[in-house]
C-alpha cells in the first residue's frame, strides 16, 4: 500500500473521527470535574435524532440557519440529560453510575420513539469546505484541511481543551475538584457548582456528537443509528487516560480502525462483512486490557529503567482520585 492509498484512508479517519473527538472530550471534561456520565450512549442517539430532527423540520421553514439549530437543539437536549445526572448524583446522592446507566437506556429508546417519522429521509447535511492555501500543503492539506467545518471545529476543541486544563488557572479547579475536592473547597471553590457545570458542558458536546453523525458523518436518521458509540466513547476516555490530547488521539486510532476494515471488506471478500464491521470495536476492547493488564508492567521492566519509565507514562492511565466520589460540601 503506497502513500497515494494511505493518505485517502487516513483523511477519511480523521472526518469519521469527529464525532467521537466531541462526545470523548465531553465525558473527559466531566469525569476530570468528578462525574462519571454513563449516559453517553442514550445522549448521542438522543442528540442523534434531535439535531436531524430540528434541522429537518427548520430547511422545510424557508431562510433558517437549519444546521445551527439542529446543533444547538442536540446540544441542549445532551446538557438536560447531563442535569438530571447530576442533579440525581450530586444533589440527591444517588449512584452516578446507575443514574447514567438508566438514561442511557432511556435515552435509547426515546431516540427511536420520537425520531420515528424521521427514519430514512433525506435531510441538510454539513457542506464540505476545503481551507484556502492550506488545502495544498503536500500530504498535511489531503490529511487535515480538505473537510468540512465540523471537522475544523474538533480541531479547535481539541487544543483549546488541552489549554484550558494544563495552560488557565480555571482549569487547574477542574482538575482539583476531580482529584482533591476537599482541598479545591478548602481554597473558596464551590465543587457543587463547578461539577454542575462541567458535567452540563460535557453533556452539551455529548449532543453535539451526535447532531455529528445524523448531520454529517452518517447524514440521516434510523433506529439505533449510532448504537455503540456511546461506550466505546467511555472507553476510548479511559483509554486516553482521561488526558484531551490522548484521549483524541485515540479517537483517531478507532477511526484509523474503521477505515481499515472498510478498506479490508474488500481485499478479502471472503471474510464476513459482519466481522470486519465490529473488529474496531473489539481491538479498541483489546488494547484497554492490554493497558490495564499486569503483565505489561512485567514486560516493561525488562526494558531499561528510563525507557521503561517513559513508556509506562504514555501507557498507563490514572483516574481522577474523586471520580464519582460524593463530596458533602458545607
């Protein structure tokens, strides 16, 4: 396979990518505030549906910014499912994670309910808009600047997010409240007040994403249209290490997954296409254990201590010390 192939395969990872980049940085953002938002599978279908929904209805009203407000529509409806998440973990005190687990069922199922007269009908998609000049970089341009504006706004999420956390006093609150709430209050935070907002926020982009797929990469809507997105999102986070940057990159890692195997569906005929379709799935699966596992600490001391050292910090990934921890805040 020559660079002429790879280049075509690695551009269409990177825009099938889009959406999970969205629903992956939304969860991080939450579960480094503390909140674990298990919700994510019924939030994407959900946002799924809403956003074609909405742009749908709003092309048929005439000069309407239909692709905004379905957008905007999806990201509301991911931020209400976040505030009954949060409202039911942080102020009830209920468990956050049989909280998210029912709305992600519920979520589900209303996806399909209400979507209903919507299945299989065409509808406004995201125009691809290739950037000026940049689009003719060799290689670089084909790869990341011969897309649409979704794709170009994943990129801009993805550095302000590694900024906000690493680079702003704020997000070194969002980071203490995830693993030193006490401290974080202590020092005048209000770690009720900042975990609502922050689950909220991640909830919005959790809609987003799915708006992302039904708008854009698989335009249209049908039941179930986007099912297993949501937990291989909550995978891919902790994969990520809970880290934006990782935790994009290995958003484009399951792309660079799906592209293969589309591209294999048709190098090897004989192979089941059902199989190669669930294979991205089941090596994403695969690498999250090989990570978590304890013979890789094994194999790694094998190798010599500063090599060992560097390649157990990119490797291993540590939770948020307080995630889904409650935190009594007088």
């Amino acid at each position: 396979m020559d660079m002429a192939q790879v280049i075509p395969i690695l551009s269409v990872a990177i825009a099938t990518s889009t959406p999970l980049v969205f629903a992956c940085i939304g969860e991080t953002i939450a579960e480094r505030a503390g909140v674990i938002n298990l919700s994510a599978e019924g939030t994407i279908l959900l946002g799924a549906m809403t956003g074609f929904a909405i742009a749908k209805t709003a092309e048929g009203l005439g000069n309407t910014p239909s692709l905004l407000l379905g957008f905007t529509g999806a990201a509301i409806v991911g931020a209400l499912i976040a505030l009954i998440v949060a409202f039911g973990a942080l102020t009830l005190k209920q468990s956050q994670v049989a909280i998210g687990f029912v709305l992600a069922l519920l979520g589900a199922d209303l996806s399909s309910f209400l979507g209903n007269a919507f299945v299989r009908i065409p509808g406004p998609t995201v125009p691809s808009f290739k950037v000026p000049i940049l689009q003719d970089i060799p290689v670089i341009g084909a790869l990341f600047f011969q897309h649409d504006l979704l794709v170009y706004a994943s990129y801009l999420l993805i550095g302000l997010t590694v900024i906000y956390f690493y680079r702003t006093r704020s997000g070194l609150i969002l980071r203490a409240i995830g693993e030193q709430p006490a401290a974080a209050f202590a020092r005048g935070t209000n770690v009720i007040l900042m975990r609502y907002f922050y689950t909220l926020l991640g909830g919005a982009l959790m809609g987003i994403a799915g708006a992302a797929f039904s708008l854009d990469f698989k335009a249209g809507w049908s039941h179930r249209h986007t099912a297993g997105y949501g937990w291989i999102a909550l995978a891919i986070v902790i994969f990520g290490g809970w880290n934006p940057l990782r935790v994009a990159l290995s958003c484009y890692l399951f792309g660079s997954l799906q592209s293969l195997a589309s591209v294999a569906q048709s190098a090897i005929p004989n192979v089941p296409t059902q199989v190669l379709t669930v294979a991205p799935f089941v090596l994403m699966i695969f690498f999250l254990v090989l990570t978590s596992s304890e013979w890789l600490e094994r194999l790694l001391k094998r190798f010599p201590p500063q090599i060992a050292r560097v390649a157990g910090q990119a490797i291993h990934s540590t939770p948020p010390a307080a995630l889904g921890q409650l935190f009594e805040q007088d």
